[in-house]
C-alpha cells in the first residue's frame, strides 16, 4: 500500500483565494482525521469522518474552511476565502476502527503559505 | 488546551546516552500513544500502551503509564543520530469521546553523533 496521499505537497497562495487540499486513505480504512500543525499551536484536529460520514468538525476555525469525503477513498479540505493565518501544515490521517485502536497513518502533509 | 504535555520541550544528547521524555494529561484514558516527527515529514506510530498496563517495550523504546499520576514516559536507549526527532504523545479516550485522539506539544530531541 502506497500510505495515505495528500496533495499538493506545497501550496502558495494570495490571500482571498480558494485552496483545495486533497487526501486518499489507506484502503480499508474508516476513519479519516484531517489535522492544522503550526509552531504556535502545534497539532489541531480540524475534522474527523467515520464511514464518509463527518462525525466532529468542532476543530474547524471558521465557516471558511470546509471538508467533504464523498467516498471512501477520496477527502477534500476547502478553505475559502484563505488568510494568512492559515498559513501551515495540513496533516490527513487515516486508521481502521477494526483494530479495537485508533492508530494513526499519517500523510506527509500539505504545506500552505497564504501570502 | 492540549490533553497531552510533553516534558521536556527539546532535548540535546550525545549519541549512544538514553533519551527519557514525559507526557502528563488530564482526563481518563482508553490509551496513550507515542508518535515520531522527522523534519518535514508527517507522524509515525511508535508505540500504543493500554490504560491497564503499566510497561511496555519495542526495540530500543521503553514506555510506562501511571494512571494515577496520568503521566507517561517515553525512554529511547542508546540513542543514535537518527533518532533525531520531535516526539510526540497522543491521548485516545475511547469510543465515547469518539474514537480521536488528541495531541501534546511534542518534545524535539537532537541527537549529536
């Protein structure tokens, strides 16, 4: 297995634009975590899917960001309009609820500089 | 505010001396894990212990659990360059809070050969 994919793996973009980050879990996996990591707050859990069903989203900042998984093997997060406070790495991470432990695999990240 | 809080928050030893960094949380556990971050890279799962155990070992890795202080410590022995990293503990509370688990601010170790 190839891991959990996530692109792109490095975004620049003006403020005000609409960024679009993309992850492929692990097949068989049914849990889907979509983390922020920044020096100053370190490691957020943004959203979590279980079966493709959003389960806890309290972790997302604002109404600009949003996340879809419209099927098991693809995720989207959305922000819209960005800032530059969302400037950092974004971590998707997959586990399968099967094992009786939530052991994550995480992605390598998708670094965002929003300028 | 974090479940998780690592002690120290960066670590500089020589090659070959052991390596011991502590986690303490603050809620009821179903269990506690360690994760490995390689600069620019994403986490890797090193070692998962249950709440109703109290050691537990992989490799060169030593983990213990206190329930009752709700601290954990991770040793890495005989460390080499490559273990250079930031470590983290992650804090799973089970099914009832939903199967997620939440993160400490990491230790960053620096290994010096």
């Amino acid at each position: 297995d190839a891991g959990v994919i996530q692109s792109p793996r490095h975004e620049v973009t003006e403020m005000g634009q609409e960024v679009t980050l993309r992850c492929k879990p692990i097949s068989g996996h049914d849990y889907l975590f979509w983390y922020r990591q920044t020096m100053m707050r370190g490691l957020e859990l943004l959203i979590y899917f279980n079966n493709n069903v959003p389960i806890d989203d309290s972790g997302m900042p604002e109404d600009r960001f949003s996340a879809k998984m419209p099927n098991a093997s693809f995720s989207t997060l959305k922000i819209q309009p960005s800032e530059p406070r969302d400037s950092a790495v974004y971590f998707c991470a997959t586990s399968s609820g099967a094992s009786g432990a939530n052991v994550l695999t995480f992605g390598a990240g998708s670094r965002l500089t929003v300028l | 505010s974090q479940q998780g809080e690592e002690d120290p928050q960066a670590l500089s030893i020589q090659e070959g001396e052991n390596a011991t960094m502590n986690c303490s949380y603050k809620t009821s556990i179903n269990n506690l894990q360690w994760y490995r971050q390689n600069s620019g890279r994403g986490l890797v799962h090193l070692i998962l212990i249950r709440s109703n155990e109290r050691e537990k070992h992989s490799g060169r890795l030593r983990v213990t659990l206190d329930t009752s202080k709700k601290s954990s410590s991770l040793l890495i022995t005989a460390s080499r360059a490559a273990d250079t990293a930031s470590y983290f503990c992650a804090t799973d509370l089970g099914k009832a809070a939903g199967n997620k688990l939440t993160f400490g601010g990491g230790t960053r170790v620096l290994v010096k050969p």
